[in-house]
C-alpha cells in the first residue's frame, strides 16, 4: 500500500476521532448549562471537519470489477 494513503487514512481517523471528543464534551456542556435547548443544539465541526478528506480510496487500484455480462 502506497504510504500516502496510509497517512492520509490516519490523519483522517485522527481528524474525526478529535472532532467526535470535541462534539461529545460541547453538547454534554450544553445539557448541563440549558437543558431546554440541547434538543435543539446543532455542532459545527469546524478544523475537526473530515470531508475534505473524503473519497481518498477512490482510484484506479480500489475499484471494483463490474460482473461479466451474461451471454
């Protein structure tokens, strides 16, 4: 496996593990502070954020082969 990939799949898993602590430890703050409106709370990821990250496997040595046709 290429060693970019294998860093840019850690770097990701570390990105989303740091945003879901970050998430978790905001909205347990926020039922303590108001727990009217926790119900109501929507969470910016912000530098946490993975999507820039997404689609890293999508290239020519992760794609799949499509079925033989039937003759």
């Amino acid at each position: 496996m290429d060693h970019t990939k294998r860093e840019l799949r850690q770097q990701k898993r570390e990105i989303k593990r740091a945003g879901g602590k970050r998430r978790r430890r905001l909205l347990k703050q926020g039922l303590a502070e108001r727990p009217e409106e926790a119900v109501d709370t929507v969470f910016d990821f912000g530098r946490y954020s993975s999507a820039k990250l997404n689609g890293i496997d999508r290239d020519s040595t992760r794609q799949r082969q499509a079925p033989p046709e039937p003759a």
